[in-house]
C-alpha cells in the first residue's frame, strides 16, 4: 500500500520534516518542486537526528524527482539561498 506525505519550504531555512512509516522499507519516491528561485537539498534520515543530504538532490535550484531504496525515518527540504518555495512531495510503498 502506498502512502504520500507532503512538506513545504518557503525563503532559507528547513521545512517540517516528513514522519516517514517506521515499518516501511522503501522504495520511496520524493518529488521537490521549486517554484521562484531557490538552491536547496533533499535531506535524509535514520534515526531522527543525524541528517544527510541526498546524493542526487544537492544544490538543486529546479524541480527535481529521485529515489531511495533503504528504510528511512524522516525527510526535509533545506533551502540554503533564495525566496522561493520548495514543495515536497514523498511517495512511501511499504516493501514488507
């Protein structure tokens, strides 16, 4: 079954992270949307408190669609330059 979280970011600074299913295992598709000008990152999480940028999501300033395959806890957008708004999108099929 497949769930679908969202979070926004408007101007610097990092959205609410997304509460991702303990019990799900991936895959996960995330989908930003930039609307104006923005850089940011999608970032990532196992535990909560140690956050990693995504590989393919690092200073991105267009709308960008990836993957990740590995349980996760959270994920955010960063915005770290302008004063547009990054819209998240994460669809979460549970593997298990």
């Amino acid at each position: 079954m497949a769930k679908i979280y969202t979070s926004s970011q408007t101007g610097t600074g990092s959205s609410t992270a997304v509460d991702l299913d303990p019990d799900a295992h991936g895959p996960y598709t995330f989908v930003c949307e930039v609307t104006g000008t923005a850089t940011f990152d999608l970032e990532i999480t196992v535990d909560g408190t140690l956050w990693a940028t995504h590989q393919d999501v690092d200073d991105k300033t267009a709308s960008t669609m990836t993957s990740f395959y590995s349980p996760l806890k959270q994920a955010r957008v960063t915005i770290s330059s302008g004063a547009g708004t990054v819209d998240l999108t994460v669809l979460e099929r549970n593997q298990t």
